[in-house]
C-alpha cells in the first residue's frame, strides 16, 4: 500500500516538506514499547525508529525518531498522527516535526555515536533499524 493507505486528512506541519526523518513529540508515558510497534507497525514505510527510554524502566521517555522510506511517507504519517492524542489513552495531542538528522545512514551513525560517548546513567528504550527489533538496556 502506499501512503495514503494511513488517511487521516490533517495537514502536517509544511516543515516536514521534503523530510524522511521526523521527531514526535507528546507520546503518553505510559505507552510501552510494544503499544508503539501495534500503534506502528513495520509495514515497510519507516526504516528507522528511535524511542529512547524513561526512568522507571518498561515505558518510554515520551517522544521518538522515525525515518521514513521517502518523504512521502513522512507527510502520510504526519497527517495521520500530527495533532492527534494517542488513542485510548487521551492527554496531550502529539506533535511531529522536522528532525535534525535526515536519512537512515545518519540517524545509525548519529545514535551510536551519540550511545558510544555517553557516560550517564542510561533506560531501555527501542531501536528498529531496517526491520529489525532491537530492546536497548543500556547501562551505567
């Protein structure tokens, strides 16, 4: 299917012309990462996904990375999702924008080398990289 098969009809925001890399913002913290990938699934239209982890442990820090397939993609997702409260869960609506790291081959170079020189303490979070799954526990 292609991207219109997500609907919605809101407009996304017109920062996102030309992207494949998005940041969503205002995931509900009591989403798990296993909600996300029901919520987005790997259909094939995102290659990359980033969802870092919040204290706690089991649920998310409340915002994530996706890289789409084409910009076309990006737009389709964001008129779905942009401006819209995580179903079942209500609160705030989420928020889409531009990320600052483009492509799939940036946003895997930028995330290890943004985990291989961090010394905090560190979450599980989520990390899907060309369809496969990976639970990240990362440690001090």
């Amino acid at each position: 299917a292609g991207p219109t098969s997500w609907g919605g009809g809101r407009l996304p925001p017109p920062v996102l012309r030309g992207a494949t890399s998005v940041m969503v913002h205002n995931i509900p913290s009591a989403v798990t990462p296993e909600q996300l990938l029901e919520m987005w699934p790997m259909d094939g239209s995102y290659d990359f996904l980033y969802a870092p982890g919040a204290s706690g442990g089991g649920r998310l820090a409340g915002f994530a990375f996706l890289n789409f397939a084409s910009a076309e993609w990006a737009v389709a997702f964001a008129s779905r999702w942009h401006g819209v409260a995580w179903p079942g869960l209500g609160g705030r609506r989420l928020r889409l924008a531009r990320a600052h790291v483009q492509g799939l081959d940036a946003n895997v170079q930028h995330r290890a080398a943004k985990h291989s020189r961090s010394n905090k303490a560190r979450r599980c979070g989520l990390i899907i990289v060309e369809g496969s799954r990976w639970a990240i526990v990362e440690e001090r």
